[in-house]
C-alpha cells in the first residue's frame, strides 16, 4: 500500500495502515541512525524548509536531523527572527518561500488550522510539526512507534493520558492514532482542563481522579501544562497540581510492573513527574526523542512519494 497523501496535517486524516505504513517505515529507516556514517542518498535533491512560529528543541531538531540523514537540503526559519516581525502575513511568507521552489515545509504555528489553510494553497507538501492546540501528528506517531517498540503492538494497550488535555496537541493526537490503532485511552486531568465531550473522539474514557487512569495501564503519558495557551489561570497553584496530578513513585506503582513512563517534553520537573520518576528505569522520555529521527524520516520519505534516488 502507498502513502497516498501530498501532506501529513493530522493523525485524524490517516487510517490504521497509514499509520502501520509510517511506523514500520520508521522502524526499518531508523537503522540508518546506528549507523557510523548516518546518511543515505534516499531524499537527494529534496529541499526541506523549516518554518517555526513557536519555540522548539525536539521537533525542530529531529526534523533538520531526520533530512539531513535523507540527504535533503535543509533550510530553518524561526519567525523571530524573520520578517514576520515586520508584519508579513503566512500567506505572503508562504508565497516567498514557495518561489525558492522547496519540496516540503513543516510548520509550527501557534493557530490551530493554520496548516490546512495554507497546504490547500501551495503546491509542496506541508508536514505540520503542531498547530495550537489541534494536533502534533509527528509526535502522536512516535510515541506510538515507542509504545509498539516495547510491547510489539499498540491494540489492547491500557494508556493513560495525564495532565492538561484541552490545551495539548499531544493528547488529541495520540487520542485519533491511539484509538485508531485499537488502544484504550483513560484521561485525567483538573476539570478545568478537560473539554467537555472528549469522550466522543473515540475509544477515551474520562476518569475522575489520576489513579483510576493510571490503574493497571501499560502506558502512563503525562503531559506538559501549557501555560502559554491558558488564557487564564486554570489551577490554584502549582502545588496543588502536581499533588494531584503529578505522577510520583506511589502512583506510578498503581500502573501494571514495568508500565512505561512518556512525556512529550519539555518537562516541568516537580509538577507534572517527579524527577526520580523521570530519571528513573521505567522512563522512556529520551527513547522518545531518539524515535522522533526515525518517524520524521519516515514523514519525510512518504510524503514525497516513498521514491529512491536515481543515479
Ligand atoms: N515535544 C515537542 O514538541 O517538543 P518541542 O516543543 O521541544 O519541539
């Protein structure tokens, strides 16, 4: 089966052998990334620009990384530091880029939507690398190739999604893979954070208090507090959260022996984890980082169309 899409925009779009395409892609191209000389001639020629209106460490890295490693051209644009300060619009930065004639932009932008607007408008192909509070495709699929890593499949998986739901692109696309690809997903989080109807994406149960969730499940994936995108203040105080929703040794016991321990990044030591849980045997945080390589390759591959190289 091929990748039948000109842009990756969310988990939403894709179905269960899209999903299963890009995962088993990533686990076969992530080789490349032991290897002493990482580099292949796979993507030559490809011109990848990164545009990112939000900050960044993982995603933006991973993605120069995984084109770098396809052997594609690779060009960074922070909006801080480029004519959008001067005012210039997505569309007429898209126009601009767009004439340099690049083969893929992946975008971050702080406006939920922003990526389908401007994919139905330019010829390339757009990878969105989190828009708003909408979606993080490339982050729901490798923390779905982890999971699938350590437990060889992701149906039937109990997985607990911890921590601000309404304001995380990281929950709702884990929530559209995840429940995609046949996993139970339990939510908990301070009502106030909680969008009311979320039940109705899919397989997701909404739990009363954080135990519940992380009762006998394999998974326990907490998420950041996304200070930036709460309007107001939704939590008494940062004490009080990380009492009831932060994950400790105690609540991490009630999971099943050797449930893996995720987080997105960055981490708010102290708040969302302790950090005896996030340093600790059962994390798999940094074994996310390093998957995130191996999935942007492959994002990157089937986008433009799974092709060697000639010549
Ligand atoms: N997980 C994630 O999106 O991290 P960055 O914001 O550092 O890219």
């Amino acid at each position: 089966m091929g990748f039948r899409h000109k842009d990756i925009i969310a988990l939403k779009d894709l179905t269960k052998e899209e999903i299963e395409l890009l995962l088993n892609t990533a686990d076969s191209l992530d080789e490349i990334n032991r290897r002493d000389i990482k580099k292949v001639p796979t993507l030559r020629g490809r011109t990848v620009v990164n545009l990112f209106y939000e900050a960044s460490t993982r995603t933006r890295t991973s993605f120069e990384i995984a084109a770098k490693r396809l052997s594609c051209d690779t060009v960074n644009i922070t909006a801080s530091t480029s004519s959008v300060t001067k005012g210039e619009t997505l569309s007429d930065t898209a126009n601009n880029i767009l004439a340099m004639k690049p083969d893929i932009i992946v975008m971050r932008h702080s406006i939920s939507g922003a990526h389908e607007y401007l994919a139905k408008r330019v010829s390339c192909s757009v990878i969105n690398a989190g828009d708003g509070a909408h979606e993080h495709p490339s982050q729901g699929l490798l923390d779905m190739l982890t999971m699938r890593q350590k437990y060889g499949r992701i149906e039937g998986l109990k997985v607990a999604i911890v921590g601000d739901i309404t304001h995380s692109r990281v929950a709702r696309s884990n929530i559209y893979g995840l429940t995609t690809m046949g996993a139970q997903v339990f939510l908990a989080g301070p009502p106030t954070m909680m969008p009311v109807g979320i039940e109705r994406l899919g397989n997701v149960t909404v739990c009363k208090d954080m135990r519940e969730a992380v009762d006998r499940a394999d998974v326990v994936m907490m998420l950041r507090i996304q200070l930036e995108r709460q309007g107001k203040t939704l939590l008494p105080s940062m004490r009080e959260y990380a009492r009831y929703f932060g994950l400790n040794p105690e609540v991490l016991k009630l999971a099943k022996p050797g449930a893996i321990v995720m987080h997105p990044g960055p981490i708010n030591r102290g708040v969302e984890m302790s950090s005896y849980v996030a340093d600790c045997d059962q994390s798999y945080i940094l074994k996310q980082v390093s998957n995130g390589v191996a999935i942007r390759m492959a994002m990157l591959y089937h986008v433009c169309g799974g092709e060697p190289a000639e010549g």
